[in-house]
C-alpha cells in the first residue's frame, strides 16, 4: 500500500511536472543555444525556487496545492557548473500520533491536529524518502528567491522599516583577500605569474581588484568552488580596466549559498590567460587578516629568466602605518615555496633594499614551521628617508627560503595601496561645522599614483562669499579639535569655482588617513569662518559602472534649482551616452532631508529626474530616472526623446533630486554631453536614401544576429514576438523572451449554456446557436497570416474580420475570446470580440458575480473569479451579475469600451499595435495607460504622469501654461502643479 501511494505521488508530480514545462516552463531552443545560467536554482510548476528552497507543490485542477507533499531544490553539479534538481518527499508519514479523541483537519495542514485546549505534538520532519522528480534545470534569467530556509511572508514593509535597512546595507562591508599562484593550480603550473586581489562585499554584489606581475594580460577571472564548479566569470575586456596590471570587475546579486561559500573559505579566483586556457594561477579566497586598513602593500614573484627559479611560487606583503608614524607592521604570506608538509623548520630571510642605491636597509630572519605559510614582523624607528623611499615606491622586498645553495626567492616591490575604486568627496553644509543651509555644494576627486603623489580637482557652487581658505583637515578623536593637514588654498580659481593641483611627500599617518577616510575637504568663507561646506574622503568602490570612467561628476547644488533652495544638502553624479543613445548615470548625495528626520540624515528617500532648461521654464520638460533609498544610485535611461538629447547636447539640460520636503527639486546641476542621437532621425533617412528597401529577408538577418532573439522550430523569433507554433496553431500561442521560448495554452471563455462543443478546426467549446450563427461570418482566410512567420512578420491576405496581433490569430464576427498580452500571456479577466462592420476588437473586463458566503475562495490560481467553497451555500445570482466591464478603466470610471488596434486601423493611423505592458514598481500596467506614479514615502506624485509606450515607462511632468508676471511675484501652492502669478 505504501508503494501505491509512493507510485501515485511520483505520477502525479511527473505529470504536473510535464504539463508545466509544456506550458510555462521555458523551452530549449531545438539546436542548444540560449544563455548561460545566471544563478541557479530550480523551476517547477512555473515558478523559481532559489538553492534549498522548500514549499508544497501546486499541481493545477482537480488536485491543487499538495500539502502532504514537500519539495526541495537541492545543488547538483553538471558539466562543472552548479544546478539545480527538484527533490520531493510525502511527509504524512511524519505527522505525530495524536491520543485526542477527535483531531481536526485544518485547511492547507497536513497532518491533524487536537481541539483547541489539547496539546498537539511536534511534527517529525526527517530527510529521507525523497520521491524522485524528473531533472527541470532552470534557465530562467530572473533572480531566485534569496531563501535558503522556508520562513513565513515578511510583513510589508513601511517607508522608515526601509530605510533603517538601508542604513544597515550602506554600512556592512565585508572584506576578503586572495592570493594567486600556479602552486594552487591543479596540477601546479609552472609560471613566474602571481597576482594579489581585495574583494569587498556590499549589498550582496562583491566588488574585487586584482593586481598581477608576471603575465601580460587576463582573459578571464573565473570563480569556483573548492571542487572546481565555475560560480562565476567575467570576461575581461581591456578598455574597461584603469590599469593594464589590474582586473577590476563587480560579482553582481551574489545567492545566499555563495555569500556562505565565501564567509567559510570555499570560494577560489582563477586567472585564465592565452597561454592557459584552463587557468595559469589560482588562490582561495579568505577574510583579510588586516580588515582592510592596508597602507603599503608588495606582490612577491620569482624571476622569470632565473633558470633556478622557484616557478609556481609567489607571495605578497600587506604592510599597515604604525601608530607613531616611524613604524610599519607586516604579513608575509607565501604559497609554493615548499610543499608546506611536516614540522620541521624552513629558514626565511627578508630583506628591504633600494634597488637604485643597491644598498640594503633592514634584513629579518625566521624560522617558519613547514606547514605555515606566513609570519609577520615590525619595522620601527624608520628614518624620514626610509619613509619616503616607500611612499614614493622605490623599496622593494625580497623573501628567500631554504638553505644557501638552493634558495628559493621571490620579491616585488613595496607601492602603497592599490585598488581601482575611485576616492571622492562630497561637499555639502550638512557636513560642516556648524552646519550651514545655504545651498552650496561642492565635490572632490583625487588620484592616488604609483609614487606617492595625489592629484585633486575640487569644484565648488553657490558660495556666496569670498573663499578664504581651501584645505585638508583631519578631526582628532580625543580633542574634536581640527587639524590642518594640506592647504590647497593658492590653487582655488574664484573665477572657475575650481582648485586643481598635486599634493607630494606626505606623512606617513596623514597618508594613511588620507587612504582609510580619516581626512576631509573643507571650504572656509568670509561669510562662514568655520566653513561654509565640507565633506569626507572616501573610497568609491569599482563598480564597472561606464559614467565614472567620463570624467568629472556634475555638483548638485541647491542654489542651481529653480527657485533656489536654501539647503544644507548637496551631491554629484556621474553621466554619460553610449553608442544605442542611452544614458548611464551614478549619483551620490549627502545631507539629504536631515531636517525632517536625523536617524536616517545620511539616507536619500527621494527621486532623480534629468530635464531641459529653456527660456521657458514653467514649461521644462523631465523625465524621472530613479526613485531610491541611501545615498546612492545608478542606472540607465533608454529611449529618450530627441528634443532632450538635444539639450544635453548643447548644455541645456539638468539633473535634479528632489526629496519630500522638496518635491520640486531640492539639488540641481547643469549637463552637457556631446552626441549626435539627436540627429539620428536625419542620419537614418541619410541611410535609407542610399540603401535598397528593407525585406522581410533582412529583417530576418537581423533577427537572427540579435542574441536576445529565438531559435524555435527551424526559424529565428525577435525578442518579444509572439507567434502561432506550428506544432499547435489552434490552441497554442507561443513568444520569445530573452532568447527564451514560452508557449501559452488557449484560455478558453466559459460559453454560457448546458451543452457546448467544439467546432471542427478550433480550439475553444461554444454553444450550438453561437455555431450557428458565425457560419457566414467566419473568416475564408483565417490561418493566412501565419505563414510567413519569421521573426514575426506577418503576411496576410484581405478578408473579413478580425485579426488581433497579441496571439496572431484570425476571429470571426462576434466571436468571443481572452486576450493574449505578451508577456502576460492570456488574461482571463477580460473578453474580446470581433465588432462586425468596424472590424475592430474591443475588450472588456470579466465582472464577477456577487458573493455572499464569508469565505470565497478561488478555485485555480489562473482563474478570474472567486467562488463559495462546497461547505458554505450561495445563493444563485442573477443572470445580469455576470456582464462585462470596461478593461481600461475601474467600474465607476467609465461606461466606453477599449477598442483595441487592429490591422485595419494600423495601417490606417500608422501606428504600432500593443504588444506588451510596463512595470512601475509593484504594478504593472498596459501600453497606452496613462498613471500617477507611486513613490515612497512621498505617496502618489499628482504631478508626473506617466503613460506605457511599448513597454517603456514615460514619466514628465506637465507643461505649465507661460507666465508674464514678474518672477518675484511667482507662486506656488502646495497641492498645485504648476506655479502662478501672486493675487490670480
């Protein structure tokens, strides 16, 4: 009996399991292409399920929601990559034995439980007699759930339960180091490579620089388990490095599992190079032993054209600023030297020389344990001179073991600390003391070099007083005094607003603050003694981000909004337009709203927007970037309007960040960015002059080169299109997405009679009068316009009807069906029909009927409509419940029906049919709605609009009507749009 019921379990997951990768789980393209996996995890039923996630399997009518039935997506590895497999097991057997007289069934339970007042025991949940599942890998792109335990919903959380995360978020950082070799290779490699890496984790994306010698470029940074499954690559690309000896590179959306991987050492970096296609050097990624206060540091190789070179060996030195400024505390750590077996001791010798001098300048000996690789050690009493040999980067160290007739030496030299993030400051009043609320603003980038020297360019806005002093200061702990460390002052331009210039030989304390965010740039006035903005030096982590890399960020200022703010926050952010016309931004903020609430002063809630500036400017045109929480953002923008491009262009254009207390813009600053996307209209038609006429032939080609594009049943499909297969043309629609293939079921509406069929050569049941009376109407031509299906161009022919482009099929008049809406699929909340005379479809939303039992429940998850469950009585509504609605708009809204685009009216108005909708957040919308866009904390903005433009968000604002009183005498009003004139 138990084999039975292990048996029908097995058969009805395989059958749930089959009728769901029919249906929703994505399909294989027939010759094996498709995209890699971006994470993995498993998919059942249509869902995605992150690595150890559990839950009850839904196995759609009659059966639902198997809740005896437990599933578990366990790690699996397949061709050295990690996947995932879907494991279930029957846990009735597991439920307690209940001594109750009369135990009780709840819904959605399992196992019975005891009368309220009796005490139930414990379900036993064991680990074994899993029941087999067919293999559903998972090429889903979209994230899995970040759950490694089942866990009940969070509550929804509130706008200050938000930030208090965020707050959290911005301050964890984790820090790890790795060493590479080709010791670590398996089997060792024979090289004179070695490379040196710091990786910091934040916000689940794991940031990492590598430094190498010895090699002359990477291909690609693999990361594996300690078992060699790849978890990750990147492949190197020399124009994005700042370095040609460094990787930088960002781990994006790291899973929970690999956050674990990398806290318990699990997780190596291979460098793969031409020379090594399976990887050259290797190293284990562990916690960095100095917590990432690092101030020099040595990356140690053997010679290369030594003929008794140790190859394969390597080592490096992380070397951190005493606390009397004449000291330096150091690790060695060396791999490859000696195999690292046994207890006996290995002699090490250092040595500190200046190669230009050839003079030695401290030597260290140590006997080392065979199965260590490291020690460390103190220099102290350094001599101004030594010192500033290492800060310019002239000393190198060598590390020698085993004996003197066959020792094993590898060195490098000593640099200070090298990474690719990028050290800025924002200047702001928030930050200054006291604090100041005039609107200025200010931003600082520096740049470390490989002798020791600093080059600063600092600009400044709004500053409404002569600028006395320009300077770096450190803030003592103990005394809060300030203390002068450089003054930049002679090198401040009042005419640019901007001071540039090189800072050389450097304390070594103040060099370590300067690396370690202990100093800041403060801007003294005539006006503000104290100073008028300041801000922190800090770091920037590589985040591969193309602005960065343009130049100088734009200063966010409050005195650049229209009218001026007086404001103690400020910001910069980073802008750029690539090749397709799109434009990235970074942005970074600071004092932002710390009025309204302290606890979360250094955390953005607010929005970005970029507009022009014209003569105009009630009637500027914006469009929102980013709504966000912290003190930073990024992204990018795609299709923006010419007009707009153009105002970048000619410098007409700004970005703005408003916040709650300002929702009309609380820091602005001006943006030019040469480019010619605004001409492109010009350039196309230029093109087209002097080309043949675009084929379905071409177009094809082009279809077939997007790697975004389908390749299904012999023919290559455009990246959401949808078609009819060839495999079901009646009761099948199928579409691409992201080179990824989702064929729907017809989703039939229920006809309103006892005795429907289904007519020859369709799909759906109707009644026999509907039968009857659509002979003469139905189409001739009806499966003409599926011919020709590549890449989803439709040839058709003339005929009666309707052809509706959501599931590219033909319906006859009056004819009645759910509408298919990439890449929804079909909505069972609304009905179609085919208007006879207009050939147009106009589709109304289902209306249920009224309820009146306590408890509806809705019988499938797809289904529209809730219903009275068995156990409770209903009352039989009216025949006039059941009515159709209008689809575009709520009840009380409107009484019209939508009538949606078909061929006739396309190539009447020359526009485009819906093909798809936008998602704003949360919600989801159809193209053509127009809304009021929901940002928290700030509720619904009355005054963006937002309208669905083939499944593109537009956000402006509204033009404001033009105003000829005098701007003194502008107001504006809360709750109003648009600013008017004083007294009208």
């Amino acid at each position: 009996m138990l084999f039975f019921a292990r048996c029908v379990v097995c058969l009805l997951l395989s059958a749930a399991a089959a009728r769901a990768s029919s249906s929703l789980i994505p399909i294989s393209s027939d010759d094996g292409q498709g995209t890699k996996d971006i994470v993995p995890g498993c998919s059942f039923g249509g869902k995605y399920y992150g690595m150890r996630e559990e839950w009850h399997p839904d196995l759609g009518e009659p059966f639902g929601i198997m809740f005896c039935i437990r599933c578990r997506c366990v790690q699996t590895s397949r061709k050295g990559k990690v996947d995932g497999r879907v494991s279930c097991k029957n846990i009735k057997k597991e439920c307690p034995k209940l001594t109750c007289p009369n135990p009780v069934l709840s819904p959605k339970q399992c196992c019975s439980t005891c009368p309220e007042g009796a005490e139930t025991p414990q379900l036993n949940v064991s680990t074994t007699a899993d029941v087999g599942l067919p293999h559903a890998p998972s090429r889903n792109p979209l994230k899995p759930a970040e759950i490694l335990k089942p866990a009940p919903l969070p509550k929804q959380s509130n706008d200050e339960e938000r930030m208090e995360k965020t707050a959290e978020e911005d301050s964890e950082e984790d820090v790890y180091s790795v060493l590479l070799t080709g010791s670590q290779m398996y089997p060792p490699v024979p090289t004179a490579a070695a490379a040196r890496g710091r990786l910091t984790l934040w916000r689940k994306n794991l940031h990492y620089s590598i430094q190498f010698s010895g090699m002359t470029r990477a291909r690609v940074v693999r990361f594996t388990d300690r078992l060699g499954t790849v978890l990750f690559e990147h492949e190197v690309r020399g124009t994005s490095q700042p370095l040609p000896s460094q990787v930088c590179g960002v781990w994006r959306n790291l899973h929970p599992v690999y956050v674990r991987y990398l806290q318990r050492s699990m997780v190596y970096v291979t460098l793969v190079t031409p020379s090594w296609p399976a990887g050259e050097i290797r190293g284990k990624v562990q916690s960095d032993r100095v917590g990432g206060l690092e101030t020099f540091g040595s990356l140690l190789t053997p010679k290369a054209d030594d003929a008794h070179a140790w190859l394969g060996a390597g080592g490096e030195a992380v070397m951190v600023a005493g606390p009397d400024g004449t000291s330096v505390d150091f690790m060695v750590m060396f791999k490859g030297l000696w195999d690292g077996k046994g207890n006996s001791l290995v002699p090490v010798h250092l040595q500190l020389t200046h190669p230009g001098w050839n003079i030695t300048l401290r030597e260290t000996h140590a006997d080392i344990t065979a199965q260590y690789n490291e020690f460390a050690e103190v220099w102290t009493n350094l001599t101004e001179e030594e010192l500033g040999w290492m800060m310019r980067g002239e000393l190198r160290l060598t590390v020698t073991a085993g004996n003197l007739e066959h020792p094993r030496e590898i060195s490098g030299p000593i640099t200070l600390r090298q990474t690719c993030d990028t050290i800025h400051a924002v200047l702001s009043g928030s930050q200054a003391f006291p604090v100041t609320e005039t609107g200025a603003a200010g931003s600082a980038i520096f740049h470390l070099h490989t002798n020791g020297s600093v080059h600063y360019q600092i600009s400044t806005a709004g500053l409404r007083s002569r600028v006395i002093s320009l300077t770096l200061e450190f803030d003592e702990f103990h005394t809060g005094a300030r203390r002068v460390v450089r003054d930049l002052t002679s090198t401040y331009s009042p005419f640019y607003q901007t001071a540039t210039g090189m800072e050389e030989e450097w304390d070594l304390l103040d060099m370590h603050s300067f690396l370690h965010s202990d100093l800041w740039v403060n801007v003294i006035t005539e006006e503000f003694p104290s100073g008028q903005v300041r801000g922190r030096i800090e770091p920037l982590v590589y985040n591969g981000h193309r602005a960065r890399q343009t130049g100088l960020p734009t200063v966010l200022a409050g005195v650049n909004v229209f009218p001026p703010q007086r404001t103690g926050a400020a910001g910069h952010a980073w802008l750029s337009i690539d090749g397709d016309c799109s434009l990235h931004y970074e942005i970074l903020v600071a004092g932002l709203n710390r009025d309204v609430d302290t606890s979360v002063s250094a955390h953005l809630h607010g929005f970005a927007e970029i507009g022009e500036m014209t003569t105009d400017w009630q009637n500027e045109h914006k469009m929102v970037l980013k709504s966000f929480y912290g003190s930073k953002a990024m992204g990018q923008l795609k299709d923006i309007d010419e007009e707009l491009l153009s105002h970048i262009d000619q410098g007409r254009a700004y970005i703005q960040v408003s916040t709650k207390r300002r929702p009309f813009g609380e820091i602005r600053g001006h943006v030019q960015i040469p480019n010619r996307c605004h001409s492109r209209h010009n350039l196309y038609e230029e093109e087209e002059q002097h080309s043949v006429a675009m084929t379905p032939d071409l177009e094809y080609e082009r279809v077939k080169e997007d790697p975004n594009s389908c390749y299904f049943e012999g023919e290559y499909h455009g990246h959401g299109s949808t078609w009819v297969p060839a495999y079901d043309e009646k009761c099948s629609t199928c579409k691409c997405q992201k080179s990824t293939v989702i064929c729907d079921p017809v989703a039939c509406p229920q006809p309103d009679c006892y005795n429907p069929v289904i007519p020859e050569g369709e799909c759906c049941p109707k009644c026999p009068d509907e039968i009857q009376n659509n002979q003469a109407s139905r189409p001739q031509q009806r499966n003409s316009a599926v011919k020709g299906r590549k890449s989803g161009i439709i040839v058709q022919q003339e005929t009666e009807g309707c052809y509706f482009d959501g599931d590219k099929k033909f319906h006859g008049y009056d004819e009645e069906w759910h509408p298919y809406v990439p890449p929804f699929g079909y909505i069972k909340c609304a009905i179609c029909v085919c208007e006879k005379g207009t050939n147009q479809v106009t589709c109304n939303r289902v209306r249920c009927p009224v309820l009146r039992c306590k408890n509806p429940i809705r019988v499938n998850p797809t289904d529209c409509c809730k219903q009275c469950p068995e156990t409770e009585s209903n009352e039989a509504p009216r025949t006039d419940d059941v009515v159709k609605e209008d689809w575009r708009h709520e009840e009380e809204d409107s009484d019209q029906s939508f009538v949606w685009p078909t061929e006739t009216t396309i190539a009447r108005t020359g526009t485009k049919t819906a093909t798809g909708g936008c998602r704003f957040g949360k919600d989801t919308h159809r193209n053509g709605e127009s809304w009021n866009p929901k940002v928290p904390p700030f509720g619904v903005m009355k005054c963006i609009q937002c309208i669905c433009k083939n499944g593109t968000a537009d956000c402006r604002r509204p033009k404001c009507d033009k105003l000829n009183c005098n701007p003194i005498d502008v107001v504006k009003e809360d709750g109003e749009c648009c600013p008017r004139c004083r007294g009208k």
